[in-house]
C-alpha cells in the first residue's frame, strides 16, 4: 500500500470544499506574515479606475489613430477618435496619481520610525492603481499590491515592491486587507468596483467599525460631484448630517497631499503604545 500525504500537504484535499476555512484563513495568515517581515505598520490606499492609462500611452494611441489618415465620414472612425481624445483627457487622473503617491512616499521617508509609515497601497492592476505604485516606487519607497485573482483581468503592474504583491481569490478578504493597515484613502474616479470599495470603508467608518481615525478623500470635484450625490439621503434622514463629513474632496496632488499629511500628523504620528510598540504590523480595529 503506497503511502499516503499528510492532510496538509495534499492539494486535492486543499482544494476542495471541506477546506475552504483553511484557504481563507491562509489569506490572512500569509499577509500578515509578509507585512511583519517587511515591517509595514500602516497604508494609505489608492483606489481608481483600471481604465485610465498614463498620458504617454494616451496620447500615443490618438497620434496612431490619426496617422490612419482623414477618416471623418467614417462614423466608427470618429467614435475611435472621441474615444482616444477622452483617454487623454481621463489620463490626467493617472498622472494626479502618480504624483500624489510620490508626494506622499517622499515625505513618509522622512520620518523616524523603525518600520513603514503610510505606504503608497493599491489593488495591483493597471490604471490609477499603477499609477499610485508607480509614483511610490519612483520616490524610492516600498509599494503593495493586492491583487484578485480572476479569469479575464490583467495581472500585476510592475511598480509592486517585490515581496509585496499578493494575489487573493476571495474578495472579502482582499477588502479586509485594504481596510486593515489603512490610515487614509483617496478615492480617484472609477466604476463599480471602486464605488464598491468606497462605501465599504465607509459603511465601517460610519458605523464604529474602526477604531482608528481615517481619512477619506475624493479626487476629482467634476467627477464625483456628477456620479455622487450624498446631499439628498441626509435630506430624507438616511444618514446623518454629520456623515457628509466622512468625504473631502479635492483637485490636484498638492491639495490632497497636504489634507493627507494634516491628518496622518494630527492623528497616527502619536507616541505607539507599548502594546503596538510590540506588534509592528498590526493596525487596531474593532471585533
């Protein structure tokens, strides 16, 4: 009788059903373990569209569709061109980003810690997501990326510090870990997925989820001020009116850097307690 593997060691055992705590709590357990090596005490997370593309590439692809010559009766041809014209303006998004994220890592760098303050995180994809590892990684700090694990999504950008992209498979638990180290957000305009995220931080912020004080910002007035309308459900008593306050929007890199670094001083650059001291690594929450 041949002999047969451990219950741990046994990939059919590992992916079945039976074993799916095993593999969500691997997807808390193996982070954890990273960020304490690489000693990440807390983020601040970029999220964004995956469709905005750096204004290089941008305007690249419109000087490609132009070259294919005077096209104007073509109706298909003239949709191509809105399209790539729009790219390029949706590109300053990226570019805000990039900045931004530099900006941050930069000033992070100068601080006296042992460990990593305030690192530049994003959801590891293309768009505003490398565009915020970029920034980071151009200012020499370290970045992360965590990514989900999807059938027809891109893979990881290659800004990510290495060591720091992960990969997930539940989105729960990916969404635990953009909530877990982050002391501030800034919301760039994006679809579903980030409005997703959006409300998810503030639904634990509104209801004393976290025991931290976090910052959420949205960058682009003209963008959010179009697709989001918070006024109104305080107005029929959905929220509370002092639940508006949860959301500061601003402009340029320069204004939001300094709302960023306003809030991160005031609020976790304190003297840790002996017990976070200890434990570098690890944010406080609630539960």
């Amino acid at each position: 009788m041949s002999q047969q593997p451990m219950a741990y060691l046994s990939p059919d055992f590992l992916e079945s059903d039976e074993a799916r705590p095993i593999r969500i709590l691997s997807e808390y357990l193996e982070p954890l373990r990273r960020f304490k090596d690489q000693k990440i005490q807390d983020t601040v997370v970029f999220f964004g569209s995956a469709r905005v593309d750096s204004r290089e590439r941008a305007e690249r692809a419109l000087q490609t569709l132009r070259a294919r010559g005077d096209r104007s009766a073509d109706a298909k041809y003239e949709q191509e061109l809105t399209k790539s014209r729009k790219a390029v303006e949706w590109a300053r998004y990226y570019e805000d980003a990039r900045e931004l994220a530099r900006l941050l890592t930069s000033w992070s760098l100068t601080l006296q810690s042992e460990n990593h303050r305030f690192v530049v995180t994003s959801g590891g994809g293309p768009g505003i997501m490398e565009a915020a590892n970029r920034g980071a990684r151009e200012a020499g700090g370290k970045t992360i990326g965590l990514n989900i694990r999807l059938p027809f999504e891109q893979g990881a950008n290659p800004y990510i510090t290495e060591g720091l992209h992960f990969e997930f498979h539940y989105f729960f638990m990916r969404k635990f870990w953009f909530a877990y180290l982050a002391k501030a957000l800034v919301i760039f305009p994006g679809g579903f997925g980030t409005c997703d995220e959006l409300f998810e931080i503030l639904t634990l912020v509104q209801t004393d989820k976290l025991s931290k004080k976090i910052e959420v910002i949205l960058y682009g007035r003209d963008y959010w001020s179009h697709v989001l309308h918070f006024k109104p459900m305080a107005e029929w008593g959905a929220i509370a009116e002092d639940d508006l306050g949860l959301l500061t929007k601003c402009d340029t890199p320069a204004e939001a850097f300094e709302r960023l670094r306003a809030h991160l001083v005031t609020h976790h650059l304190e003297p840790a307690t002996p017990q976070e001291a200890a434990a570098p690594g690890i944010a406080k929450t609630r539960g």
